[in-house]
C-alpha cells in the first residue's frame, strides 16, 4: 500500500511539474487591424489600376493563412480550380460575380504541388454573388470566378493545411 501511494505521489508531482512547464504560444507577427476606411481604400486603389490586381493584407510566405483584397475589372474563361491543401472564403466588397462551385475537373494539370487546373469542367453549381455575400470554398472544390460588367472587389481570406514557403 505504502509503495502504491509513493508511485501516486511521484505520478502526481511528474504532472504537476511536466502541465507547469507548458506556457502560452507567443505570436511570430504583429496582428493587423483595417479599418473599414482603409480596406475601401485598398480597394479604390486597385480599381485604379488596370486589369485584375489584389494586394495581400497578410501575406502567405511563411504562414498558414493568406489575407488578400481582389479587383477584377472583367474574367472571363479563367481556367477552373481545385485546391489540395487550401479552403477559400471570399466575402464580396463590391460588383457581381458568377462563381461554378463543385464537378469535376476534366484533364486537370497540376500547376504546382497540389495545385489543379483545367480548361473545362463537368457538372457543380452557377452560383450569382454579390456585395455583402460571404463564400466558404472547401478544399477539393471546384470553382471558377467569372466578372463582367463594372467590376468586382472581394477579400479573400485562404487557409493552407502546410505553412507556405518563405520569400
């Protein structure tokens, strides 16, 4: 019984000592805060400027999450896109889009690791997005994003399984 509670005891102190020695992850880099303000002006920025452009807010190089904002002035016939390793959620800032969500890719390339593109897909859903609407695109998904008209702005927040590669 004596030898019993000694092996408690030093079970008990073992767990005490190991949970003590733990302590909080400390951050790698500064957190960001945008102001309403700020993302509109990012975003008249961008519509400023010619073509398709984005900026990154958090860069993915080095970390496990993108933050960027997107102006497309026109997208048309963009290849579609399946990602191995990534979830895609889009919140709409401005404009319409057409988004074909889900199917297949037909004779998909593999652009990088995990990467897919294909010039046709079968089958998903035509999806009409518009400001204010918030899109979550899992991982394996299928999707192609098509804009005409005045233009369209979204944040685009993605989420990568692996840390991305440094720059």
């Amino acid at each position: 019984m004596k030898y019993l509670l000694t092996v408690l005891f030093v079970l008990a102190a073992s767990a005490a000592a190991f949970s003590q020695a733990r302590q909080p992850s400390t951050a790698k880099r500064p957190y960001v805060v945008k102001t309403k303000q700020q993302v509109s002006d990012i975003e008249s920025a961008l519509k400023a400027k010619p073509g398709n452009t984005n900026e990154d807010v958090v860069a993915a190089a080095g970390e496990q999450t993108r933050v960027a904002v997107f102006h497309d002035s026109k997208r048309e016939g963009d290849l579609n896109e399946v990602h191995d390793g990534s979830d895609d959620i889009y919140y709409v800032l401005s404009g319409k889009a057409t988004l074909m969500l889900g199917g297949t890719l037909v004779s998909p390339n593999e652009i990088s690791p995990g990467e897919w593109r294909a010039k046709e897909a079968t089958g998903g859903d035509k999806v009409e997005i518009k400001k204010g609407d918030l899109i979550f695109v899992p991982r394996g998904t299928r999707h192609q994003r098509t804009v005409t008209g005045k233009g369209f702005s979204m944040i685009l927040i993605k989420i990568f399984a692996d840390k991305q590669p440094g720059k």
